[in-house]
C-alpha cells in the first residue's frame, strides 16, 4: 500500500495528519536528517575560523555557500542519502558522504576530510535532537498552548461575574465564579510555562567517548573543549553538557518531557471538569449544521472535543513517561536503546498538538446555560450556612456550627425560606440579623 492518511499505521500520521503536518519539519525522518545536516555544516565551519591549520586559507566567503545545503536541503537530498545508507548501514555516515559530495561540487574536495573531523554519529545526533527539540516547541507546541490559555483568560475574564455552586466531593460546597474557576488554569499553565522556560536544551559534543580524545590527539595544543563550549552556545545555541559519556545524559530532556506532562496534566484535569460541567447542562454546545452527534439518537450533542482531548493527552503523557524514565540510563559509556527511543519524540508531541485543538475547539463552542447555573444555587440554599456559622461565631453566639449542623442535616430541602425563619429566631441583635439574610447562593462567592 501506499502511505496516506488512509493507511498510515498512527492516528498522527493519518486520520489527524493535517493537524500534526506543522511537526513534520522538526520531527520528522526528513527533518532529522536535515538537522544533522545542520550540525555537520555548521562544525566545519566552526573548524575554519577556529581555525585549523589545514583550513587556515578555506575562503570564508564561502561560508553562506556552504549553510545553502541547508537552507535548500530537499526531500529528493534526503532520498539520496537514505539510498547510501542502505550501503552503509549508517545514518550518520551517509550524511557525511552527502556533505563530501556537495563539497565535490563547490570544488573543495581537499577540504572535505574535515567534514566530521574526529566526531562520533553521537555528537552530530545529540546535537540535532535538542535543536529539534527546541524549535518544534519554540515554533509549534507553544504558540498553540499560549494560544489556548489566551482563549482561557478570555473566557475567565467574559464570566468573571457569574456565581456558581461549587462541588467538593462531588456535593454542594460555598459558590464560586465561573470566571476565577477558568482562571485556575490559566495560572496553573503558565507557572508550568514559566518552569519549562528554565530548562536548558543540552548536547553532548566531545568524540567518541565525551573525552575529545581524537581532537586531542591530532591537535594536542588546542583547547578542544573550550572550542566545544564556543561552537554548542554560538553556532547551534545550545548549552553544552560536561563531561558526558558517548552520548548526552539526557537529564534536561527528561526534565523537559516531565514539564510537558505536568502541563497536560492540568489539560486533563480542564478537559474533565468542562466535559462535566456540559453533562450538569451549565453549559450547551454550538451546533455545526450537518453534524451528528448520535448514530441511533438524534438529540445528542456530545462534548466530544473534551473527550478527544482527555484521550490524546492520556497517550502523550504515557510515551512522556516512558521517555523521561528510559533515556537518562545507559549501559556503561553507551548502549542503543536511546537512538530507538528518541525517534519517537515527536509522538507526544504530536497527540499533545490533537488535543490542544480540541480543546480550542470545545471552548469556542461553549454556551453558557445561566438558568441552569442559577437554578442550581436556588436549590442549594444550605450552602449559605458556613457564612452564616462564621458571623455567629465573631458574634460569641453559643455552638453556631452545631445549630446549622442541625438545620442543614435533615432530610427537609434547606430553602430561602427555612434560612430566613432559622435567622427569625436567633437571638442576636436586629442588625446582625439583618447582615445574615443579604447573604444567599448568588453573593457568596468570596473575592476574586
């Protein structure tokens, strides 16, 4: 078969395909490719103006020549070196035989042998990984999540107004507003924002066993990790982890994929809450005219955008936890299970960017069902009790909290009314009387 959307094996792939396209030029086999591509490129050139003494008189104006295989690195550049390695049963080695090729045409032939001088295939892929990393957060994932807490706070600030019956335990608590109960998690995503910001994208660059021992050895005069340090912050901005054993430890990207999940997390958390507050009817759905949202029943419309979210947010945060767990350990200086590993990255990603949609589009959906929110404080009269315990206790009224225990624990409906004959008879001065029954459902919402 033919891969399309149709045939594709993951859902990321085909049936969301247009939605994850975005990702396909940072997480992609292309797209790792081309950023090894990047690395290998970019370390010659570094190898010039350090410079070497074989490279002392490589005309640097030829510098933008050489970033142009880059710049337009083709799909048809990336076949090629896919085809040498099936030859070379190596990845990164068909990279470098690309790159001598290329320097064959620009007529630098006796330049060449200074592509990948004295590296590893893990300083070029520990490398391209977090710059991969970096950008496809930097260009994708988080624009669409601040996107989505923009969308929050709008709707935090369009309720900020509305009293609600708060639900602890599942059972009728002191109202809040809908506004500040937004607003939560919009706070909660960008603390996580903030913390995720803090963590650096860190490679590994240093030879075959993180030692530069090949550099060292050919050029023992050169101070190869301060060159190391220069070329990981300056040309490829990244900071440079030190000492590493062949491959990078990992502890930041690990690091990285706890601070995504601790995000989605809270995502779950919003996805579950709105889909019940749509199943209380606080809240009704914008019907699309053509939709169905029933096979078998033609009245239902489902919040299935919440449910497409919570269910895409679960999976990233099952292959973020594998990966966070799994990549920090190594056997000895290196084993390969990383280089498997790592090629998933962009899985996670991928479904958190499905679900971001979907809660986008569940959110701008929403109506609110005011009657239904007011409807349910009216019948919830009996949560006005704690304020009216607390202002019996500044006032030194004699076991205020067992008084309401006692009104509200029968199996009588509390009302306006019943609050209003408990307040009669009190024995309490008139104008704290008066303070008791200006409090209902709808007022006592704390501040916010």
């Amino acid at each position: 078969m033919t891969l399309s959307n149709l045939t594709a094996i993951s859902s990321v792939d085909g049936r969301y395909g247009s939605k994850t396209a975005p990702l396909q030029g940072y997480f992609s086999e292309f797209a790792l490719i081309k950023y090894r591509v990047h690395v290998e490129i970019e370390y010659f050139i570094a190898l010039c103006e350090l410079p070497l003494p074989q490279l002392r008189d490589f005309d640097k104006s030829l510098f933008p020549s050489l970033r142009t295989i880059v710049k337009k690195f083709s799909l048809e550049d990336a076949q090629k070196i896919k085809e040498t390695e099936k030859t070379t049963n190596h990845d990164v080695k068909a990279v470098e035989y690309f790159i001598k090729e290329k320097f064959d045409d620009l007529g630098l032939d006796r330049f060449k042998e200074f592509i990948h001088f004295g590296l590893t295939s893990q300083d070029i892929n520990n490398t391209a990984t977090p710059m991969m990393m970096k950008d496809g957060l930097e260009e994708v994932i988080l624009p669409m999540l601040r996107q989505l807490i923009s969308k929050l706070n709008t709707l935090a600030e369009t309720w900020k107004d509305i009293s609600m019956l708060a639900k602890t335990h599942g059972q009728p608590a002191s109202p809040t507003r809908l506004g500040k109960e937004i607003q939560v998690f919009s706070t909660r995503l960008n603390k996580q924002l903030r913390l995720l910001g803090h963590i650096p994208y860190s490679a590994k660059f240093g030879g075959a066993t993180g030692n530069m021992n090949a550099h060292h050895v050919a050029y023992p005069d050169i101070d190869w990790n301060a060159f190391a340090e220069r070329f990981v912050s300056q040309h490829l901005h990244l900071e440079r982890s030190y000492p590493t054993t062949q491959i990078e430890h990992y502890d930041n990207l690990a690091a990285c994929f706890d601070g995504l999940k601790r995000i989605n997390t809270i995502l779950l958390d919003l996805s579950k809450d709105i889909w019940q507050y749509v199943a209380m009817n606080y809240f009704k759905q914008k019907i699309k005219a053509g939709e169905v949202g029933s096979s078998a029943m033609p009245h239902k419309v489902n919040p299935i955008d919440f449910e497409n979210a919570e269910g895409n947010l679960g999976i990233a945060n099952a292959l973020l936890e594998h990966l966070a767990a799994k990549l920090p350990i190594s056997r000895l200086q290196r084993d390969l299970t990383d280089s498997t590993v790592l090629r998933v990255i962009g899985l996670p990603l991928g479904h958190m960017l499905i679900s971001f949609e979907s809660l986008l589009k569940g959110l701008n959906k929403l109506e609110l069902n005011k009657a239904a929110i007011d409807a349910d404080l009216e019948e919830n009269w009996a949560v006005v009790a704690e304020a009216i315990q607390t202002i019996l206790r500044r006032e030194g009224y004699p076991k205020p909290y067992e008084a309401l225990k006692d009104l509200t624990r029968t199996n009588e409906q509390i009302t306006q009314s019943s609050i209003q004959k408990f307040i009669d008879n009190l024995n309490i001065a008139e104008n704290v009387k008066l303070e008791l029954r200006k409090i209902s459902p709808f007022n006592y919402t704390g501040i916010y």
